[in-house]
C-alpha cells in the first residue's frame, strides 16, 4: 500500500489517482470510503456529530483500508491526528507526504465550500495554524516528504514513482 497524506488541497486524491493508474493498482479516497459508510457527506457528519465522532470513523476506515490487498490511498487531511492512524499507515505500507504551504493551499481553495474546517473567518490563519499542528505528524508517519510547489501533476507522480523504486518499494517495469 502507498498512503498519501497531507493538508486539505495538497493533491493527495489527484496524484493518487494517477499514480494508482501508472502502478496499475486500485486507488481508494479514505474520505470517500467514510462518506459510503455514514450515507452523507463529510461536512453533513461533522456538523451533525462533531469531529471526535468523525474521527473515530475515519480510524476504523482506516484501519480497514491499510490491511489487504496493494492500493494507493489517499487519507483526509487530519488523519495523521490519532497515533493509531500514523502506527497503521507507517507499519502497512510507503507513505508520502504531499507537503504545499499553508498559503498555496490558500490560493487552492479560496472558493471550496466543502471543506468544513475551512468555514472560518480567515481561511488562510487556519490552514497556517493547520500546518503548524499537523506538519510534524506528517513528517513523523511519512518515509518520503515531496514539496508540491510548482511542479505538475505528472512530475509529482514521476517523482514518487522514483523515491519508491531507489528505495526498492518497487521495481521497474
């Protein structure tokens, strides 16, 4: 399994779709699998449950997803939160961590109402407060940090493809 983790807007599910595709292995959205299960959005559930209860949804999906067959996954952006998150995504497969700065995942999704924790005043401040908490959680639970910036989509998944094959995860075609 190769996890993909990182701040909301990072890229974790467009990279992971095509680096699913380039691997020829099934891609799953961690936030997609929680939505199927609870029959609602995301940000219904939060609203009506809170996030402790969100989260313990997302660690039993996850804990489901890192078990079982080769796939990439793409996670939600806080579940690096819990330690059981971090321990299943570490121990069962490569994680990479899209790393973006809190102002060019501003630039990002400015406009995207779907997110709830960036239904706030000042969007920006969250997602610097945001990277401040989670940025050493990602680190901690990733074996390889990319800096997305400015490269393309392509380049990001050529990129990884090449960390995972130096590092052995893979081998070449």
């Amino acid at each position: 399994m190769i996890a993909l983790v990182g701040l909301p807007g990072s890229g974790k599910t467009t990279v992971g779709r095509q680096l699913a595709r380039r691997l020829q292995l099934p891609f799953v959205d961690s936030d997609h699998e929680i939505e199927a299960r609870i029959g609602c959005s995301i940000r219904e559930f939060f609203e009506r449950e809170g996030e402790l209860r969100f989260r313990e949804m997302e660690e039993e999906v996850l804990d489901s997803l890192t078990q079982g067959e080769a796939r990439v996954l793409s996670t939600g952006g806080g579940a690096v939160l819990r330690q059981a998150n971090r321990q299943h995504l570490h121990d069962r497969g490569r994680v990479v961590y899209l790393k973006s700065t809190p102002e060019e995942l501003f630039r990002r999704l400015r406009h995207d109402s779907n997110r709830p924790l960036l239904q706030v005043a000042d969007p920006l401040l969250k997602l610097k407060n945001l990277f401040d908490e989670r940025d050493p959680l990602y680190r901690e639970v990733a074996h390889f940090v990319l800096e997305t910036g400015r490269p393309s989509v392509a380049t990001l998944v050529n990129m990884i493809v090449m960390q995972l094959e130096l590092s052995g995860d893979i081998t070449k075609p």
